[in-house]
C-alpha cells in the first residue's frame, strides 16, 4: 500500500529501494532547474549600445547604430565633434521596453570628416555608451579641394583669377580662404582677402587685385580641422612695353621700349616669330610658332620703377617682332615679353 513500509523486505532489498527513491527526486529537480533556466525572466539593467556607421546620402548624414532596451522603456541620442569632447548632439528620442535589439539612426548636422561619434542611451537603471568611432568618407564622397593649373606667367601688376574644386559630401555654400606665400616661399601662408562660398556644385574664384611676385598659393576651408587644397606656385613676369621708330633709310629702326619693375643690365632679346616644327611632346606639337633672338641689348637707368633700352638695327628679316626680357638670375620675377611688332626688312631683303 502506498505510504507504508512493507518490513518483510530484507535489509539489503530495503537500502535498493531507497537509493531508487533518491535518484527519481534528484532527476526530478534537475529537469525542474533545466526548465527554468529555458523559460527565465528577461534580463534587466541599463541598456546595451554599440555605435555604428554613418550613411552619406547628397548632402546629408545619419549616424546609425544599435539598443537593447532590456525591456525598460529608453532614452538614446548621438554626440559628435572634432575632438573626443564631442560638443554637438542630436535630439534624444525614446525607444519603448522590449527585448530585441532595435537599430537606430539620427541625422547629424555639420558632420564632416575626422569627426568622432558615439551612440549614448539610458533608462531608469542606469546609462551606457557605444565605442567613440571616427567619421571617414568613402573615395567617391571624400572631400577634396583642387586649384586650376595656371601655367602662364602673370605680368606683374595685372590681376590674376583662380579657379577651382571642393568635392565630396557639403561641397555647396562653403566658405573657404586663399592663402599665400610670396617668393622666395619661406614665410607661413596667410589668409589674403576676405573668404568665398562655393557655388551649388562646389566651384569657387578668388581675384588677386595686383600681383607683383611669384607667389605660392592655397585654399582652406575654415572647418576646425581644416581641408587645404594642393599648393599653386603662380610666376609673376616682367611688364615690357615695346615700340618702333623708323628712319629715312629703309629697314633701318630704332626698337625702344619699358620694363618694369626697374632693372639694370637686364639682357633684352628682339625675336622673330618663326612656324614652329611639329614636337615630340603634347605641349610642343601644340606650338604653331617659336621665336629666335635677332639683336640683343641690355637695360639701362629709367625711373625708380622703369628701366628703358633702345637700340638702333637693320633689318634683315622682316616679320613680327617681340622684345624680351629675363633676369640674370633666379628671383622674385621671370622672364617677361612685349606685345609684337611688324618689321619689314631692308630693301632686296626677303621676308623668310
């Protein structure tokens, strides 16, 4: 019967029977444990964050990332910044209690590359943050500021544009500086003139009133951690005016002209433009004329600001003619050439 010991067992039968009765409680409270383990309560506490990327789309930035709430009702925002002191953020918003990870994201104004961000969120037990991670662009959106070539000499006192480029994601309405740095390039670049805002699709133009030296220039955005532009050496040319007095004796003229700024004993050469043969290289076989020296002559004394030279020569080719300056040697100004003239050669001479 059930609740009673039947004593007609042997001791030995007795201690069996009891050992079975063991082992079955021992079984029952493992499986007991085992299926409350599988069916436990939800786990509490602060939530779990991990930051994630950002998503470029046009011009704008979201910052993404990911919550378990731990089923308590939370509060997640992003702060982002120059520096790991972050100093911007977006709005919180609220995520309700529940047990799956939830991805987030926010839109994130002013966020430029270098930029460091993190995922912060909170609740009534306690506040978490993702990893601090740094912003950087893909190639295709990576900012970049470019400056035209500008491989012709400017003469000197004549204004100069420069033209050029900022890619990438935000490239619309932004400010950016020229700086510069005149020959021999050894002061630090400084800002020149007030700053420009790119146009819709990122180009800009800043005028330089007068140059007077060759001069390196480069553009900057004004962003905490600036973007500047590849360095733009521009060569500033001597200023030469050229002119023609003729004589009673045919082919016979004096060639008299300015340079400026002042210089003494500068080597003026008279050219005549010749067709040019067709090169080896792009730049030359581009080339429809050249020109080769006829007479030389040097500069003399003027003014504080122009040196002069004049000399009195026959002409054995008639053409076109320019006047050509450069410096002995290396300086702040380049070789510099006048305008042409029209020469006509001495009578029985052929034009070739």
């Amino acid at each position: 019967m059930t609740g009673r010991v039947d004593r007609s067992l042997s001791p030995r039968a007795h201690a069996a029977g009891l050992a079975l009765a063991l082992c079955a409680l021992g079984c029952s409270l493992l499986l007991s444990t085992k299926a409350d383990a599988a069916g436990k309560a939800p786990r509490t506490g602060p939530p779990s964050v991990s930051t994630g990327g950002v998503k470029v789309q046009g011009v704008s930035t979201t910052l993404l990332g990911s919550i378990s709430t731990h089923d308590v009702i939370t509060t997640y925002y992003f702060k982002y910044g120059p520096t790991l002191t972050y100093g911007k953020q977006t709005t919180p918003a609220t995520l309700p209690a529940g047990t799956a990870r939830v991805k987030v994201g926010q839109a994130a104004k002013g966020l430029l590359p270098g930029y460091h961000y993190r995922l912060v969120a909170s609740n009534a037990l306690g506040l978490r943050e993702g990893k601090d991670r740094t912003f950087s662009t893909s190639k295709s959106h990576k900012s970049k500021l470019t400056l035209d070539k500008h491989s012709e000499a400017s003469v000197y006192g004549s204004s100069l544009e420069l033209n050029g480029l900022l890619s990438g994601t935000g490239n619309a309405a932004k400010a950016l500086v020229l700086q510069e740095s005149p020959y021999p390039f050894l002061t630090p670049f400084a800002t020149a003139g007030a700053s420009v805002l790119t146009n819709a699709s990122g180009g800009f133009t800043f005028r330089v009133p007068r140059l007077l030296l060759s001069t390196q220039f480069r553009v900057s955005t004004l962003d905490p951690r600036p973007l500047y532009s590849p360095t733009l050496t521009v060569k500033a040319s001597y200023k030469v005016t050229l002119k023609v007095r003729t004589s009673s004796h045919p082919g016979l003229v004096r060639l008299y002209g300015t340079v400026t700024p002042a210089v003494v004993g500068a080597r003026v050469s008279f050219q005549l433009s010749k067709p040019a043969r067709p090169g080896k290289s792009e730049k030359a076989s581009e080339r429809t004329t050249k020109f080769a020296t006829q007479f030389t002559t040097s500069t003399k004394h003027g003014t504080k600001t122009v040196s002069r030279f004049s000399q009195v020569v026959k002409v054995l080719k008639g053409g076109r003619y320019q006047a050509q300056v450069a410096p002995s040697k290396k300086g702040a100004l380049v070789a510099g050439s006048s305008s042409t003239v029209l020469l006509h050669s001495a009578p029985g001479r052929k034009k070739r």
